[in-house]
C-alpha cells in the first residue's frame, strides 16, 4: 500500500509518499507526476520519502527517472538515504566520457 499526497504552494510541488513503493503503486506515482507536470512553471518540485519504507526496482528505476526530470527527493532513514545517494551516482557523467 502507498499513500500519495500532492501539496503546492506558490514555490513548490511536493509529493509525499508513505508506504511501499512497489508493485502497482509505481504507476500511480507516474500517474500523479504526469498529471501535474503541466503545472509546474518553474516552481521546485520535491518527493518526501521519508516514510517510505519499502522500494522494489521498479520503484528504484522511477525514483532515478524523477531525479533526471529534475525533482529533489527528502528522506530520513538510512535505507532511503543510501538508495538516494546511489541514484544521484548514476546520473554523474564518468570522468573518460567528460573529455
């Protein structure tokens, strides 16, 4: 199970997630992202993880696209960290294709 709030204000969209991030709940998220890119202009976009407690690959690979979309992520325990830090990672370009 996956709870998704959405909250905005002038400066920020902000997704928050609580649950499990697996399974059906993947294409919900990519469901409520697409749904309210269009009304981004401009304004932060953030997904608070911090009560997220489970991420299955699929979950993984959203979570990276999201991040190459440009959206920041908030998390609290040490698993969601270091799966945060590996994404991040991943998107660095290597140092022999930046020459």
């Amino acid at each position: 199970m996956l709870r998704i709030t959405v909250h905005e204000n002038a400066g920020e969209l902000r997704f928050r997630l609580e649950g499990r991030l697996a399974g059906p709940w993947v294409d919900e998220v990519e469901r409520c992202w697409q749904a309210s890119a269009p009304g981004v202009s401009g304004r932060a976009v953030t997904v608070d993880l911090k009560d997220v407690d489970f991420v299955d690959p699929a979950g993984e690979q959203l979570l990276r696209t999201l991040h190459q979309r440009g959206a920041r992520f908030r998390s609290g325990c040490p698993f969601m960290r270091c799966l945060l830090a590996a994404i991040k990672r991943r998107r660095r370009p290597s140092p022999a294709s930046s020459g």
